[in-house]
C-alpha cells in the first residue's frame, strides 16, 4: 500500500507530465499562507541588505519554523553564466 506521500508525489508528476510549472506551484503554495507568513515576508524584503541583489515575488513562498520563531523566505539570485 502506497504512504500519503508517496501518493503525492505521484499526483505530483502526473501533473508534471500534464505541463504543470514551477511558477504556478509556488504563486499556488503563496496564496495559501498565513498572515503571519505574509508579513515575514515583507520583513525579509525590507531587511534586505543589499537592494536588487536579492529579488522576491510579489508573494514570495515562506517556510515557517516549527521550532523557532522565524521563517525561511524563498528569493531569486541571477547567476551570470560568465
């Protein structure tokens, strides 16, 4: 018998194989969050050391922390291949 995850990751691919994209996985995974989430998020982009070097969606995916307090806020670096 097949484990819940392993029936998700197999719902997964078959959307995969039907086109399914990064971007929509993530604008889908960022209009589910919290509140709390969302204005982790603001935080992160306003704290943001270096203006321009880290780039965020309007509605950048968080992981929030079981354990600590805080969150991971996913952002884009550009890599030049050069």
């Amino acid at each position: 018998m097949a484990t819940k995850q392993q029936k998700r990751i197999k719902a997964l691919e078959a959307l995969i194989d039907e086109g399914l994209s990064i971007p929509e996985v993530l604008r889908t995974l960022a209009l589910r969050q919290s509140e709390r989430a969302n204005k982790l998020a603001e935080k992160a982009r306003n704290e943001s050391e270096d203006p321009g070097a880290l780039e965020f969606d309007d509605k950048p995916v968080v992981s929030d922390s079981d354990e600590e307090d805080g969150a991971f806020v996913m952002c884009w670096v550009w890599v030049d291949p050069e």
